[in-house]
C-alpha cells in the first residue's frame, strides 16, 4: 500500500481507504514517499485503524528516489 506523506502522515483519504475494505486476510506492507519525513506513525496509523491484516514494517522513499532502490526493495521482500 502506498502513498505520500501530506503533513507528516498519510493523506487521509488512505484512512477511508482501509476502513473501508476487508483487509483480514490481507498482508500489506506499507510504502511512502515524502520530501524528507520518515515513515514514523503513518504506517500504525493505518494499521491501528483496521485492527486486522497481517501488516508488515514500512519503507519510505523520497519523492525523487532511483527506480532501482524500489526494485532492491521489492526483491529483499521476496
Ligand atoms: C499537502 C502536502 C503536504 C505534504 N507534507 C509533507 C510532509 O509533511 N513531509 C514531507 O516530507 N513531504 C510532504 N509533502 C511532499 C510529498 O510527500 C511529496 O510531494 C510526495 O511524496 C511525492 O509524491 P507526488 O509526486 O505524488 O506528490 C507534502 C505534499 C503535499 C502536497
């Protein structure tokens, strides 16, 4: 799941967003982009909100990282 960092957290369209679908069976690792913040409580926010799902530990990239830092990412997931 991913989105940019708007004000320190993810935009809040991405609350209604895992509210409103059934994530129990669901694994979702979470991604950001950002101009400089980290990741930090994004990621439980969203997950504390659906209270289900198998949430994995998030990754942020900055807004203009190299396409292949994402690739090494997505291959160290597995
Ligand atoms: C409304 C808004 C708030 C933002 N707040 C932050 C912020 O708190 N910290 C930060 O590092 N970047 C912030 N940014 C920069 C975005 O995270 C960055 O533009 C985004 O990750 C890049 O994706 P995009 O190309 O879809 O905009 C903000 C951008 C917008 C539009």
């Amino acid at each position: 799941m991913g989105y940019p960092i708007w004000h320190g957290q993810a935009p809040r369209i991405m609350y209604t967003f895992v509210e409103s679908y059934d994530l129990k069976s669901k694994t979702i690792i979470p991604f950001c982009t950002s101009a400089s913040s980290p990741i930090s409580s994004s990621a439980t926010t969203l997950s504390n909100l659906t209270g289900e799902g198998n949430w994995k530990a998030g990754k942020r990239f900055s807004a203009d990282d190299e396409i292949n830092n994402v690739k090494n990412w997505l291959k160290s997931l597995n």
